[in-house]
C-alpha cells in the first residue's frame, strides 16, 4: 500500500523543529479541520471530520494532538504521534448549543500550550487566517503574556518540495481520478443529467482507491461559464461544451484532472477555443523544469493567448502547485522571478473564460524534473497532446 510512513513524519518533526530554532519559536500549533486539513495532517496524519483539531509542536520532544470527543478514537487511529487530549473548544461546530459529553476526560487550551511551550513565550501558529475568531480569542485569553507569530510561511516552505513518498501518493490519486475522468466521458452524453456524469466518476474513483473526492466542478453548455459550478439536473445535449474538473484525494494528497470537449461532435469555433487551450498546454510543457524561471511559462502560456486573440478571457495563472491541499505554492504570476525546483509538484490551469465559442480549462498534474515534467495524469495527458 502506498502511504507516507511513520518515520517520514519522524523526519518532519526533525525540519520542523529546526526552523523553530531559527526562528527562536518555543512551540508551533498547526490548526486543523474538516475544510483546512493540510497542515494537520502534514504534522501528525491527523483529518478531523465535523470537529477541530491542533497539533501544538514543543521546541524538542513529541507533539501533542488535541481533538474533540467524537473523533477521539478515529484521532488516536490516525495520528502518528501518541500524546492525544479533548478540548472542550473542538467539539461539534455546527450547533449554538453545549453538547454534554459525560464519557469524556477534557483538558484546557492553557495547559496544552504551557506543557508544550516550557515557559517560552513565542508561539507559531499555522492556521491563523482558518481558527475562527472565537477559537483564537480563547486562544489568546489562555496565553496573556505569550507572543504569537503566524508560522505558516515556515510550513509552506517544508511542504514545498515533495519526498518520492508524497510523489507516490499523488500519482495513486491522479491514476484513480483518471479512472473516475474514463467513466465520466462515458456518461456525459446527449440526454443524460450533469449529475449522473458527475456521480459515475466520482464512484469510479471511489472504487479505485480514493480516500475523498475534495470536489467536482461541473457545468455543460452555458453552464460552463459558472467557473466553479457544481453538477445540477440539467439534462446534458450534443454540440454542448462541457467543463468538468475533479479533485480526488489519496492519503492526503489531491491530484486534479480536467479535459475540455463538447458532447457529441463540435463545431468548427469550438474546435479552434478547445485547440488554443490544447495549444497553451503542450507549450507549457517547455518550461515545467528545473531551474526555470516559474514566471517565464507564465508569459509563454499568455503569448498563446495573445496570439489568438484570446488575452480579455484569460482570468488567472495557468499554474498551482498541489500536495495535501489541492491548491498550494508554487503559484505563479508573469513577474514571479523564482525558479522551479526538483521535486515540486505542480498542476496546470490552463483557462479560457466567457469566449463567444465558449469556456472551459485544463488540469493535469506533474512532478518537476531536470530533464522536464513527469505526468501525475497520463491519461488526461495522451488526451491534451492528441487534441481535438
């Protein structure tokens, strides 16, 4: 089974705990939940279902997890790390009320952070911009005289480079959403429901191994301009464009695949939009390398573009980078100066918005080399270099 094994979070704890020291940090908390899950399960495998969790970090020796009561068990099958306690401020967030748990042990937010913080008083904290202000107000009230400090650029540099373990990982869950994507072809035809394309793949990829879809974009004919729509009941026809992006995750790691067509057989304006994206894609194959400067393919990708007379539906960078999050750094714009490293992972986003012949993108996902991007996605590959 492909997985990312205990010692390799040994391993992260070790980088982690280094830059602390740089940044003279006498613990980090790394907040997680069931919408902001990659941080958490970055330190400690930990994916929180209805509840909150936080993995506070101590300067040298083992983290300690802190939960809710409901997830106690399946936090205690998860995390990596054996230190686990309830607070009260993690339970059930979906109700005003005071859920009473007579069964369970809990701990306060103060003495967590105290244990871990030895009487330091600076704490990083991965999450600030995802605790709801509630939660970080409790947070505060429990530490009056410590200084916190958002820690997230700290992570996000760790995380940016990939071991050949979340490599894996991420090519398991981009070959199952190329099983789920094969499955949705067949079923985006005249006469049936948007849904129905969208439930065939996301079962299929189920079936293949995934552990969550992280969502389904879907929209066929006029609906394709909605971006980021979801799958409705509207009854798919031919000659329609059909948009439909879905991001499957495995372990953690989320790959995303999209292909562009239109059901039945397309038009000759829709041939031309659906090459130029075809066209975009395959250039920017020359600059997903090592040591190319991120923001040079970005420019490369916009003189397709320009030379189609396409630049006033071109809505937003061709590229992210992907891991634990479906969208994270590298994400670059045309006056990014960085280079691409070995061992990014990266996914292209190659989209055309709001055209008179239609909208829709591309999404694929590869692993940066020295000698040139390895798919994550070979069947939305061999499909983007054949075209149309």
């Amino acid at each position: 089974m492909i997985m990312i094994p205990a010692a390799e979070f040994q391993e992260r704890l070790i980088r982690i705990q280094a830059e602390m020291a740089k940044e003279k940090l006498d613990a980090v908390a790394v907040y997680g939940d069931e919408y902001r899950k990659e941080n958490l399960r970055y330190v400690c495998n930990f994916w929180p279902i209805f509840e909150r969790g936080i993995c506070v970090i101590p300067a040298c020796g083992e983290p300690t997890l802190a939960g809710a009561p409901e997830g106690e068990n399946y936090a205690r099958e998860q995390s990596v790390w054996n230190n686990y306690c309830n607070v009260k401020e993690f339970a059930c967030v979906s109700v005003p009320e005071e859920i009473d748990y007579p069964l369970a042990t809990f701990s306060s937010l103060h003495d967590i952070f105290q244990e871990n913080l030895k009487g330091g008083k600076r704490l990083g904290l991965v999450g600030i911009w995802d605790i709801p202000a509630p939660i970080m107000d409790r947070i505060k009230t429990a530490l009056p005289s410590v200084e916190i400090i958002d820690a997230m650029p700290m992570l996000a540099r760790l995380r940016l480079i990939k071991s050949a373990n979340e490599i894996a990982c991420l090519k398991e869950a981009g070959r199952q959403a190329c099983e789920g994507y094969k499955k949705l072809l067949e079923y985006a035809v005249d006469g049936n429901p948007e849904t129905m394309a969208a439930g065939a793949a996301e079962g299929a990829a189920r079936m293949a191994g995934a552990e969550d879809i992280n969502f389904m974009v879907f929209g066929s004919g006029k609906r394709t301009e909605t971006v980021i729509g979801r799958a409705t009941n509207k009854i798919m026809r031919d000659g329609e464009m059909l948009m439909a992006a879905m991001a499957v995750q495995y372990q953690g790691y989320v790959s995303t695949v999209e292909y562009p067509f239109v059901i039945g057989t397309p038009s000759a304006k829709q041939k031309d939009f659906l090459n130029v994206l075809f066209e975009a894609a395959n250039v920017q194959q020359e600059f997903l390398k090592t040591d190319v400067v991120a923001g040079e393919m970005v420019r490369k990708v916009k003189e397709v573009f320009a030379k189609h007379n396409m630049t006033p539906y071109d809505l937003y960078p061709p590229m992210h980078g992907i891991g634990l999050a479906e969208a994270e750094s590298p994400y670059p714009n045309s006056d990014t100066t960085y280079r691409f490293e070995t061992g990014m992972c990266v996914n292209s986003d190659i989209s055309i918005w709001r055209h008179p012949a239609g909208s829709n993108r591309i999404e694929e996902g590869f692993v940066i080399t020295e000698k040139g991007p390895e798919t994550i996605t070979p069947f939305i590959r061999e499909l983007v270099a054949k075209g149309v």
